[in-house]
C-alpha cells in the first residue's frame, strides 16, 4: 500500500512553522509526525502539501492509496484502522477525516459518498502551534514506548545521580556524566551520539535527538523535546526545538517552540506567563489578529532561521516568523513578521540575499547545504509575507 501525508485543515494555524515544511515534518515528542505514522505504518511516506514545497516534499502516487491527515498523531489502534481502509471508506473523527482510501483512476474525492468509520478512540492531534508543547508530554511518552520497546539501553554512567533509571533509555555513542537525570514524572530519552554535560540537572519528559547537547549546568523541566543537532542551555520548561537550533546560555525558555535553524542569543528571557495572570492570546495568521490559546502559560514561537542578538526579551505568548533578526533592549512586539531585521527601536526589511548569506554560514557549519531548493522555498516565503512587513 501507499500512503501520502497531506496538511489537512491545521496547516495555516501552525504557521509559521508551515512556511517552510508540511505538517508531517512537525516534530512533537521525540520524532517528527512523519516517523511516528513511517515506524507504525513500517512503509516510507511521501506528502500533499503548498506547490512551494512539493520539490523538497514530493508526492507519488501509485495505483492504490490511502491518504492520511498529518496533524493526527498515529496509535495501535489508529493505525489498525488506516492499514484495514478498503476502496470508498474513509476514517473520520467527529466531523474531519482522518484517513481515506483512493485510486490512481479517481480524478476527485467526494468524502460524502465513501463509508464512513468512526474512530471512537483517543488520540493526539495536532491544531495550533501551542499543542506542540502543550502536548508534547503526551507525545514524548508515546514515542518512547515505540522507540524503546524490546530493547535494552545502554548502560547509565554510575557518575550520574539517577531516579527512576527504568524510565531512562540512553542510545548508542551518548556521552552522560555528573548529571542529575529524574524520570520519575516522565521518561528521558538520549539520542544516539548526543552529549549532556557536566552539572545539568534533567527532569523527564525529556528527548534529547542525535548528536544534540545539553551544555554545562543546564535546569531542564520536562516535558522538553531538544531536536537532532541542537544546542541547548541555560534554563528551559516545557519547549521544542525541532532540529539544529541554539539556545546555548544562560536565560529561560519556556512553554515555547522553535523551528530549525535558530540562534536564540546569551542571556535571552521569554516570558511565559503575563503578571496579570490572565490566558495568553497569541498571534493567528488566518485572522491576522491575536486568538484566544486558553493557555495560562505560552512563551515564544518561532519560526526557521530567525535569531535574536545577546540579552533579548520576548513577551508572553510572542510570534517571530521565518527568517527574522531581531536585537535591541526591551520588550520585543508580540509578533514579529518574516524577514524583518531590527528590535525595539524599529524595523526594516531583512533583505533576502543577506539572510541566505547568513543561513548557508550557519548550516555549512553543520555540513548541511543551502541549496536552490531551500532558497526557492524562503524566497516565497519573503513574497507572500510582504504584507505584514514594514519596508
């Protein structure tokens, strides 16, 4: 069978992490939610997303498929469905379709005549940026249980002060000692080659991805997801960083999720909670307003290749798009358009030939390529956020 990953309706509220990926490639908990269906599913996927994207995320289809909504995390019983689905049955959940079956010979898909199967059971789905983290311990424990299962960790350093060594599974090649790891309250899982350094104090939920490190000292609150290649410091709570960004020193992330490719620089506080206590309203760009999260916590989003210089501070419940520099002393605006370079004293347009100059800098050094592909992809994305953009 074939199965290809589409948006789905969520796409737009999880902007602007969606500018430069599909919703499959949205890591919440340990992997992306295009590994988690690929590991249940034990086939490779491929993706109906924006035409933009389709180079990088291609789709192929094939003479039988079944189409599955992305922002639904996948479970034994889900996934017991979707590889049952026949010709003309769909999966729904309430009102939105989950998954559904087609042919290469069907020029369009009517779900109102398919069959339709409840799915009565529990599952994680992904909406708005914030269940990224607000769900992420949820999903990290899910992961774990899939990665880990029928495998034996590696042994845990006897240097390292440990509680609930059951819930701890270290990989391959990581590299853990004189640090505090508790996983009473949620797993903790070292991806292979990672490092945790000296004196960091980790409690679970906690993913720690491939060649990823916790830097000297580190205060960890889970449930955190730290991506493959990152860096991370300082104080963090509850927050994704998807894979190889930064944020290597001192000062407090929390309740927060950053794309790939970001720097978050030294001493750089994100207020997650506003001193009136009041829920956080956070910036939709389907509305091009402030929405309601519900949430009483809510810290920074943002989005691939955007920076921020030493001892910047965000505001509770702040947006920064794609591409974005941002420095200066005091608070930063709430939300913060695509390819904008400036702070508090004003912005002007990050032009599109210096902040290519400055991702190829920051990925060769990765030994990751800036190629045509991803320069198309940014340079849509500088088009369709002109808009919000002061010039």
């Amino acid at each position: 069978m074939n199965y290809i990953l589409f948006d789905g309706p969520s796409r737009n509220a999880l902007l602007p992490f969606t500018y430069t990926r599909p919703v499959a490639d949205i890591r919440i908990g340990i992997l992306t939610i295009r590994e988690k269906w690929e590991r249940f599913l034990g086939y490779t996927t491929t993706t109906i997303t924006e035409d933009y994207l389709a180079e990088k995320f291609p789709m192929v289809e094939m003479e039988q498929n079944i189409l599955i909504n992305s922002s639904f995390l996948p479970n034994e019983d889900l996934i017991e469905l979707v590889k049952n689905l026949e010709n003309n049955q769909a999966i729904f959940l309430g009102e939105e379709v989950i998954a559904f079956y087609t042919t290469e010979a069907q020029e369009e898909v009517d779900l109102s005549k398919y069959e339709a199967i409840e799915y009565e059971g529990e599952c994680i789905q992904v909406q708005n940026t914030w269940d990224i983290f607000s769900k992420n311990g949820e999903a990290i424990e899910a992961d774990f249980n899939l990665i880990t299962s029928d495998r034996a960790s590696q042994p845990i350093p006897s240097s390292n002060n440990v509680i609930a060594a059951e819930n701890i599974f270290l990989e391959e090649g990581v590299s853990v000692e004189f640090c505090t790891l508790n996983a009473a309250n949620g797993p903790i899982y070292l991806g292979k080659n990672s490092l945790v350094m000296e004196g960091s104090i980790i409690r679970g939920g906690f993913s720690l991805g491939e060649n990823a490190i916790v830097k000297m000292g580190a205060k960890i609150y889970g449930p955190t997801t730290i991506g493959p290649g990152c860096k991370i410091g300082g104080e963090v709570n509850n927050s994704v960083l998807f894979a190889n960004s930064n944020k290597g020193h001192e000062g407090f992330l929390g309740n927060s999720v950053l794309g790939e490719w970001c720097n978050i620089g030294a001493d750089t506080n994100s207020s997650n909670l506003k001193n009136d206590y009041s829920p956080v309203r956070l910036w939709n760009y389907e509305t091009e307003n402030f929405a309601k999260t519900g949430l009483q916590f809510c810290g920074l989003m943002m989005g691939d290749h955007s920076k921020c210089g030493i001892n910047t501070m965000f505001n509770t419940g702040t947006v920064v798009g794609v591409s974005t520099n941002i420095f200066g002393s005091g608070y930063q605006r709430n939300f913060i358009p695509s390819f904008q370079w400036g702070g508090t004293g004003g912005f002007t347009t990050y032009q599109p030939k210096k902040a290519y100059a400055t991702a190829k800098a920051m990925m060769e050094r990765r030994g990751y390529e800036f190629n045509a592909e991803e320069e198309a992809i940014l340079n849509h994305v500088f088009e369709i956020t002109k808009r919000w953009r002061k010039e």
